[in-house]
C-alpha cells in the first residue's frame, strides 16, 4: 500500500473542490481529535466527505486487513458512498455488501481485505456470524444516517454488530435530521456534536401548488410542463401509486423511470443509470430514493404524496439544492391536506 494517495489537496482535486465548507472543517476537526462523534446537517451539505477525508487519513497502510466499517440504511446510499470512496482514487482497497448481491459475489471480493468495508446493517451481520473477515483490525465504525440504520427494524442486527466490534477506537454518527435518540447500546458515553442543521444556508425554494381535486394527476402533468426539461424526482407513498402516476405520463408522452423497493436491484441500477446520462429526466419514487441518490443536477422534487414522516420531508427535498446548487421542492396538496411543519 505504498501508493496509497492520503494527501487531502490531491483528493480534494479530483473533485474539483479548492476548500472545505465550515461544516466539513469542524467535522474533520472533531474526528481527528474525539473517539465519539455526531455529525449532524443538511442533506446536500458534504456529510461523506467530512468523514471520509479523516478516515482516510487515519488508515494503517501496512495492515492488510478490515481497518474501518460504514453501515448504511439502503443499498443506494451503500453504493453512493462506495462511489464517493472510489472517486477519491487513494489506492486503498474498498469493497461494499449488501442485500440484493450474491454472498459468492462478497467473498469473492472479501477475500482480500477491503481497508474500508461499506454495508447494510443485515449483510454486514450476516458476515459477521459467518466470520467472513476478521474485525480485531475494525478501528472505526461509521453509522451513516444513524436515524434510519438504528430504527427498531434494524435494531437487532446493529446491536449485533456493535457488540461484536471489541477493538473500536472511533465511533462517527452522521443524520441530517435530530429526531431519533441514539440507543445505549451504540456505546457513546462524552460524543462531540457538530451540529449544522440550524444554519439556513441551503438555497432550496419550496412552492405549494394546490389541487381542487384530491386526484391530482392532471395538476401533475401541468406542473411538469410548466418546470420544462430539466431533471428531477417524483415521491409517492406506495408502489401502486407509483404505478398509476407512471400510466398517466406514458399516456401524456412523458418519459420517465420508475424506482422502489419491489424493484430488483438491477432494475433499480438501471433507472438511476439511465437518469444520469440524460435517457430520461424524470425518476417516480418512494422515500426510498430520499437517501443515497447523489445527482447534484437534480433542479426540483416534487411532493405528489405528502411523506407519512416530517423527517422524510427534509430527506425528500435534500435531493435538490445540493452543495450550494439551486433547487425547488414542489408540494402538491388538496385542501384537505396538512403540510409538514
């Protein structure tokens, strides 16, 4: 690993980036100097980075084996942060697992240690009980999104997980929201909190359009005629929902992809694909895609369902107006709605 690339200038290079942004200097700040940290802000503010560059830095390039862990919520935002990783072009060796890829596939990979290992909290659990790879080596755990990787659904595996990690030195939490309680057995005991939530500095515009029919297919489609061409992502609550919005804009020659949690993984990849290279520019999605999806060319959102969660809210609308970028979230509502606070 003497090739290894930790320089932060030559790295922020590559991303065309000439300086950190206030919370990127604060975070890095704290990973260098606190065992405990809990990043909190906006979505679309640079939160991988913030972590990334430290973790990096930080890395044994004589050791051959697992040195950090990054659990992430969903497969997206495990293959985003993956990407971000790769990006950097360090030389060192990052691998990620997760559900809907072959466990072959992951011992393949596994078989020469990742330095950087980015999973979901059931795969990851699973190599765990199979011994896949050893973790004496595991110094640093990520929890990316902790809101949503600690919730009751994953509870068991992360508790498995974290209990099984018996030689940690750092523990770095990041969410851009503050609504969930960190549970005891994550371990924090003095974290340092580097929270920009309050700040203010997004560039987004919320525009409430209203509905005088609680269908509101056609205020859809006047609504995306009126946006134009440009990119941008459609939330529903439910895949039938999803299924019908989709019917109407075929109907109305509007291209688009569809994705959701029904989906295979390759269907999935396929649609984030295609909405990269400009196949189409429209993607009609759960809150699934509310994390993990990474497209600063994305210029609107649009609620057709209000989120069930006000936190699902903000997750919604940080997928525009990312890193200082412009962007408009569009809420359709009916009289009889009630907007998130």
């Amino acid at each position: 690993m003497s090739k290894a690339i930790k320089n932060q200038k030559a790295i922020l290079n590559k991303f065309g980036i000439e300086q950190l942004n206030p919370m990127q200097e604060e975070a890095q700040l704290a990973i260098h100097s606190s065992s405990e940290v809990v990043l909190l802000s906006p979505t679309g503010t640079g939160k991988t980075l913030a972590f990334l560059l430290p973790v990096i830095a930080e890395l044994d390039t004589d050791c051959s084996e697992v040195q950090v862990l990054i659990i992430a919520p969903s497969r997206e935002l495990v293959i985003q942060i993956e990407q971000v990783t790769r990006n950097m072009g360090t030389g060192f060796k990052i691998n990620s697992a997760y559900g809907g890829q072959s466990f072959s596939k992951d011992k393949i990979n596994l078989k020469h240690r990742p330095a950087i290992l980015i999973g979901t909290p059931g795969r990851i659990a699973d190599h765990f009980r199979r011994n896949t790879f050893s973790k004496e080596k595991i110094k640093t755990l990520v929890l990316d999104e902790f809101d949503k990787s600690l919730e009751i659904g994953f509870e068991s595996e992360m508790n498995e997980i974290v209990s099984a990690l018996n030689h940690l030195k750092k523990k770095i939490l990041t969410s851009a929201t503050q609504e969930v309680a960190i549970p005891r057995f994550v371990g924090l005991t003095n974290p340092i909190e580097v929270n920009y939530l309050s700040e203010g500095s997004s560039q987004l515009k919320i525009k409430i359009i209203i509905s005088p029919l609680k269908d509101k297919l056609e205020i859809l489609v006047a609504t995306l005629k009126h946006i134009g061409n440009q990119p941008g992502i459609i939330f529903c609550n439910f895949k039938n929902t999803i299924q019908r919005v989709s019917n109407f804009l075929t109907e109305n020659n509007i291209a688009h992809g569809c994705f959701y949690g029904g989906l295979e993984q390759q269907e999935r990849e396929r649609t984030l694909i295609k909405f990269r290279n400009g196949t189409h520019q429209l993607i009609i999605a759960t809150d699934l895609a509310a994390r993990g999806i990474d497209i600063p060319e994305i210029k609107f959102i649009i609620h057709y369902q209000l989120p069930m969660r006000e936190h699902e809210f903000i997750h919604r609308n940080g997928r525009t107006a990312r890193v200082n970028n412009e962007g408009t979230a569009f809420v359709l509502k009916w009289e009889g709605e009630n907007l998130p606070d």
